[in-house]
C-alpha cells in the first residue's frame, strides 16, 4: 500500500540490491530495443535515463543516485551508451549493463558530462528524461542542449515495465511467497501490552529472514490508528480487542517487491468492526475474482467500491483500489477512478480495497493480482479472513 519511499522509522536498515543482484534471468537484451522504438513511435530523439527502477529496468544496473552524473543515453537512431563517473565505472563494468554489450563511457571529474550526452545527440534533439531524475540534472541537460524540447520518458517506459515477462511474474509470485511466510508468523509477535514499534522491528527482522534482502515498510496501525492507512509506528500498547492492520513489503535479491496486507484482532474485536470487515472481504473477493483481460481499472475499482457504498461505508474507503508493482512497490498500472486502461495479461497489481472509521478503527485487505489471459492468479495465499488472536 504505501508509497515506496515511506520506509518505517523503525524497520532494521538493510542494503538495497547490488548492481549484481538484480536476476540475470529476468533482464533481456531485448528491452533497450524496444525501448529505442517506443522512443521513435513517441518522435523523441532519446530518453535519458538517471538512476533508479528504469534505469535497473532496462541495463540491470542499481546505481547509486549521486551528484556526479550516471544515465543511460538511448537513442532513438544509433547506439546507446552508459554515461558513468570514472570513479563508478568499474562498478558499472562489474553490472549486468556490461554484459549486455552496453557501451559505458566514463567521464573525468574536470568533464561537463552533459556536454558529453550533447555531443552525441542532434542538434535541438528532443529528448525524454525519466521522471524520477533530479530538478538539477533536467536543468543540466537544458543548458547542454539548447533549443531541445524535454518531456516525460515515463509514458515510454511504463508501455514496457507494466507489462511483466514470465520470468518478472516469477520473481513477483517468490516475493509475494516471502511476505506470506511474514504474515504466517504475526502470532509470534501482536500481543497484548507491547507497541506498535516493538512489534514493527520483529516483523523487519523476519522480513529479511524470510527471503528479501530490503524492509520498504512496516505498518502496525492498532486500534483508532489503523483508519489512518499510512500510519506510521507509534509506541501505542496494543489492547485487548484491537483491530489491528498489517501492511508490510520488502525488495526480494532479485529486485522485485512484496507489499501484503492483512487484519488481526487481539481477542474478540468490536461487533461493528466484525461488520465492516465482513463487507470489506467480500468486496476485495469480487474484487480478485474479477480480474480478467479487457476489464478496465475504473471497472475493477468500481466493483469493489459498490459493494462498500451500498453497506453504507463508501466514504470511508478513502483511496484508490491498488498500484501496479514490480521494480517499484508503485508503478503503473493504477487502479483507480477515471482510468479507462483495459488490463492486459501480464500486469501486476495490489487489490486493496479498504474502510476507515476515523478515531475508531479501520481495515484493509491487499493482494498482489497478474492478470493473465484465464483471469487473475493471487500472488499471496494468507487467508483473508479476520485473524483473531488471544487477548
């Protein structure tokens, strides 16, 4: 559910996938080719890709986003070619980039590396830069290609990463199999008389012991704190009877990542909340049942949403039906209102409809959906009904 860079306070820190970690089997050669003709069908002369998920999507390489210059120079005619400082460059060689036959040009501290880019490039040469590269950098490559038109790489590159390969799909059925392997555990850990942070960095430890390399997020929101559905750790002391909503995720070695959410009850939960738990299940049910090629993102949303306005709950789910995941917990698709963006086989997805009582209680249900071309495989296999644990 959260926003990937809304990593708990109190999760143990763990690296981040080397350049060397991402899966050799689910990068292909073939993705800077298609990315080269998306580039041309978009009358673009070149994307420019900074570090992070499109640049790891496309090279294989996780660099670190620094303030000396990294980024893939992608043509639309001609060869692309990895810019990195001289210093990064054998880590760079030491990557899955170097493997795909990617030219790495390095460049020297006394170098203006985007003249370097420029030269390359035609004159007033449009170009796409990724959306995640730094305001300092889009302004660089302003001052090094004059007269150019930028725009946004992410209608490009999402045409490519929203669609998951068997071998992606894999990798994202493995994350999801970890995070359930945490949810399986949560008995060790929700009791009564301890806090939300006390039980958040048990689950970051067991995060990373049960197969990812990175914690991305932990929530524990108890009680009134979980109809906030970004909660962060508190060090509120669970009680008896508390809903209590479990969202968790990490970045498994291979670069995908897991995010699965789950209810627990410490002992008997209010009759209400039993209520609204019932509506909200049977909702994220049809929800995940629907799921099939052609249906719409606003269609999916819609069902879920229906059954939870006409319990009289519909302005208590208070956000969209879930985010598209892979490299990034969120990228497209979206499911959302207002997007007509019929699913395709192979998308990935949350289904998390949720209902939040403000000052009360609250609950959401989430699970990672590959639509293929049957209708919808779930990728996490928890029960969805309300665990109830003792008091």
């Amino acid at each position: 559910m959260p926003d990937p860079d809304r990593t708990s306070t109190s999760a143990p820190s763990a690296s981040a996938p080397s350049a060397s970690a991402l899966s050799a089997s689910t990068l292909s050669a073939d993705r800077l080719r298609q990315a080269r003709d998306l580039t041309a069908q978009a009358g673009l002369d070149a994307l420019l890709v900074s570090p992070g998920a499109d640049l790891q999507y496309l090279t294989g390489y996780h660099a670190a986003p620094l303030e000396r210059l990294t980024c893939l120079v992608l043509p639309a005619l001609g060869e692309p070619f990895l810019l990195v400082p001289a210093l990064e460059e054998p880590v760079a060689q030491a990557s899955p980039a170097a493997g795909l036959g990617l030219e790495i040009v390095s460049w020297q501290e006394t170098q203006d590396p985007y003249a370097i880019a420029a030269e390359r490039l035609p004159a007033r040469a449009g170009v796409g830069v990724d959306n995640r590269m730094w305001a300092e950098k889009v302004i660089a490559f302003q001052a090094a290609l004059p007269g150019g038109r930028q725009t946004l790489a992410g209608p490009v590159l999402s045409e490519l990463r929203m669609r998951k390969s068997p071998a992606e799909i894999a990798a994202l059925r493995a994350a999801g199999a970890a995070i359930d392997r945490v949810h399986a555990r949560m008995a060790e850990w929700l009791r009564v008389g301890r806090t939300e942070r006390e039980v958040g960095r048990d689950i970051a430890a067991a995060i990373i012991a049960e197969g990812h390399v990175k914690v991305d997020f932990v929530i524990v929101g108890s009680g009134p704190n979980g109809a906030s559905p970004h909660h962060e750790l508190s060090d509120r002391v669970l009680e008896a009877g508390d809903p209590v909503v479990v969202d968790i995720g990490g970045t498994t070695a291979a670069g995908y990542c897991s995010d699965s959410t789950r209810c627990y009850a410490l002992g008997e939960p209010p009759a209400e909340f039993r209520r609204l738990y019932e509506v909200l299940l049977r909702a994220q049910r049809a929800q995940t049942e629907a799921v099939r090629p052609g249906i719409t993102a606003e269609e999916l949303d819609a069902v879920g949403r229906e059954i939870i306005t006409e319990a009289g709950f519909g302005p208590r789910f208070l956000h969209r039906t879930g985010h598209g995941i892979g490299l990034e917990t969120h990228e497209e698709p979206y499911i959302v209102a207002g997007s007509a963006r019929p699913l395709e086989p192979g998308m990935a997805f949350s289904v998390e409809p949720g209902i939040y009582l403000a000052g009360r209680y609250g609950a959401r249900i989430e699970d990672i959906v590959v639509c293929t071309p049957e209708g919808g495989e779930r990728l996490n296999l928890t029960e969805r009904e309300l665990t109830v644990l003792p008091g």
